[in-house]
C-alpha cells in the first residue's frame, strides 16, 4: 500500500490446470520494439529505474523473487517495515550477485515510528534487516500519526486507532537530519494529499524526491500529477495494475468499486493496443504509467510475470497513450481512512465509498 498493494499472485497448482493458460505474445504479429531501462532523475540528481519490483506480500516467496528479478533487469527494489519482508528483501538482493550500487532501494517507515525520536532508530532496524548500510530512498509511509510503541496498528478498548501526539511534519524534519548522516540518500512520501505535500514545502527545508502513491489506468490523477511535476516531485506508481491484486477486495475497508471495476486483464482497450504491439494488457498499462514519465512497481512472484514485466518499458505513441487516459474512473482502491481514523486524500480524486473495517 504504499501499503503497496501490487500484481495477483497466481498459484503453482492453478498454473498446472489444463483450463489455465498464460498470457501469449503472438510470433506473427511481432513489431519493431525495444525494451527500454529508463531512469528518471530526482530532484537530488540521483536516477531513479522506471520499472521496479513491489515486495508487498508473500514472505517466503520474496527472496528468491528478489534475486530473479534483479538478476532479471529489475534495479528499483521498493518494500517497507511493515510488510515484513526486509530480512527476505536483503537476502534476496545478496543472493542476486547484483553489487549494491547498482540496486536503487527504496524501504518506508511506519507510523508508529514516527516520533522524532524513533526515526532514526527505525531506520537502523531497517538496515540491519535489508543487510544494508543505506536506503537509496526512505519515505513516510503515510501522513498519519499513530502512537508510538511496538503495537503497530495501537487501538484503544473500542478498536479504534490511537493517533501519536507529533505530526507528519515534525517527522519530516527528522527525515531532513538523517540525510546528512548518509544511511538514506533520498527522502519521500506516500499516500500525501496535495494540501500535506504543500505543507512540507512550506515549512520545511528540504522537498520530498519522490511521491509514492496509487495510479494506474482507472484511477489517473491527471491534475496532480501534472502538479507533483511542477515541483520537481517523481512519482512512483502502487497498485499500477489497479485492482488485480485480491487485496483489495479482501481488506476489512475493501470499497464497493474493487469488486465491479474490471481486472486490467479484461480491459477491451488495453487487449486491443496490446494486439497493436503484440504485448500484453499488463504491459500495456505499465507502459502507460512509465511513458507518462513516471516509476512503475509491480509485483508477481511467478517467473513468468516477471519475465513480462520487464519487457513492459517499451514506447508507444502519443495517440494510444491519450486512448488509455480515456479510461479513467477515478477509482481508488487504497482507502484505509476509516481504519485509520484519518481522511486519506481529502483533496483528490476517488475518495467516495470509504468503508469501515480493520485492515488486521
């Protein structure tokens, strides 16, 4: 999500049924594409891969994931302390052979090690668990607050959450002092609104390098981005592939529209531009996302998705990618504020429908 919340998982046993069969690209309708490995630039002058791999989910999977997809061409590695996965994440990117400086790692802290005498601290576990002595980028995972301690989703004897006494913006400026000491070469944010991220230019020193939030093809964002742009502010793309992952139809606040929209997988349109340039509906949106200029992190732990995947970053022409703006429905699938006591996103688009319910 930033909780990252990525690629559907399809498992070993539903890969061996006779009724299932993997996405082909057609030999007879090949055209003159290159596969790309685009980088953007940061506003600190650091290049960041346009395509990335997600870690959210599956624990035992992600070392071996890790390794494949470095090994694959995949150089931007995003996780986060939450999704327990650091320990794998580390082993993975060890296991890979890839030397260090060539992995663009990205981990978030929690909000429960907001405080800014925790974040410093956290940040040390996070090292020790990626076996790293940096994090090329380190963002706020999101902008509420929650109380500290080791309870990461603290509730009071109703349930609900219990918010922390500091606020995002005194955790930013304890971000802002860990750049000096080396152990992040960037700071971010994920799951800001607009209003929050103006709030950090205004009374603090240094500008966040990265925006991580959800964007894919039915939920675009076009005005914000183009703002987010403006400011000098990278966008990295959660949920790039919108609802496939069945997280979203599963969390205790899955909204109505995670369960009616349909699967990237059948959109008529991307199945038509992919037949156009013999890729897949997959590839198609992520190609939308890092031709818009953007950074894509999706997730799979099956090789063969993998393999897609990387073949994603490819260009297409302006013509098509105005056809897939037209498939905006300002659809937010990531939408936990009820949980978290806390209106996510007040001044974007796809905030309607917001449910109750506990994400654990």
């Amino acid at each position: 999500m930033a909780t990252s919340l990525r690629l559907l998982r399809i498992s070993p046993l539903l890969q061996k049924s006779p009724r299932y069969r993997k996405p082909q690209i057609q030999p007879s309708r090949a055209r003159t594409l290159t596969t790309r490995a685009t980088r953007h630039t940061l506003n600190t002058g650091a290049k960041i891969p346009a395509l990335g791999f997600g870690t959210f989910q599956d624990a035992d999977a992600q070392e071996d994931a890790v390794s494949r997809c470095l090994k694959a061409g995949f150089h931007l590695i995003d996780t986060a302390q939450v999704y327990d996965v650091e320990v794998e994440v580390g082993r993975g990117m060890k296991k890979s052979g890839i030397p260090r400086e060539d992995i663009f790692l990205a981990t978030k802290l929690w909000c429960n090690t907001y405080h800014p005498d925790d974040v410093e601290r956290a940040l040390d576990v996070s090292l020790r668990d990626l076996d790293t002595p940096y994090v090329d980028l380190l963002l706020m995972h999101y902008p509420c607050v929650f109380a500290r301690g080791a309870e990461r989703f603290p509730r009071d004897g109703e349930g609900k959450m219990v918010h922390g006494k500091t606020t995002y913006v005194d955790t930013w400026k304890a971000l802002e002092k860990i750049l000096s000491t080396g152990k992040a070469k960037a700071i971010g944010v994920s799951n800001f609104s607009k209003g929050e991220i103006q709030t950090l230019l205004d009374e603090c020193s240094v500008p966040p390098a990265v925006h991580q939030m959800e964007t894919h093809p039915y939920l675009q964002q076009k005005s914000f981005n183009a703002w987010l742009q403006s400011k000098g502010i990278h966008v990295i793309q959660f949920s790039p592939l919108g609802n496939m992952n069945p997280f979203y139809r599963e969390t205790g606040w899955s909204k109505d529209i995670a369960h009616t929209v349909e699967r990237i997988t059948e959109s008529p349109l991307l199945k038509e531009l992919g037949f156009k340039y013999n890729k897949t509906p997959v590839q198609m949106a992520l190609a939308w996302g890092i031709n818009s200029g953007r950074s894509v992190i999706p997730k799979s732990v099956i090789d063969w998705q993998i393999d897609q995947n990387i073949e994603a970053d490819f260009e297409m022409e302006e013509k098509d990618m105005k056809r897939i703006g037209s498939m905006d429905r300002k659809a937010r699938f990531n939408d936990p504020s009820a949980d978290y006591q806390y209106r996510l996103y007040s001044d974007l688009e796809g905030i309607e429908g917001t449910v109750e319910g506990k994400t654990h």
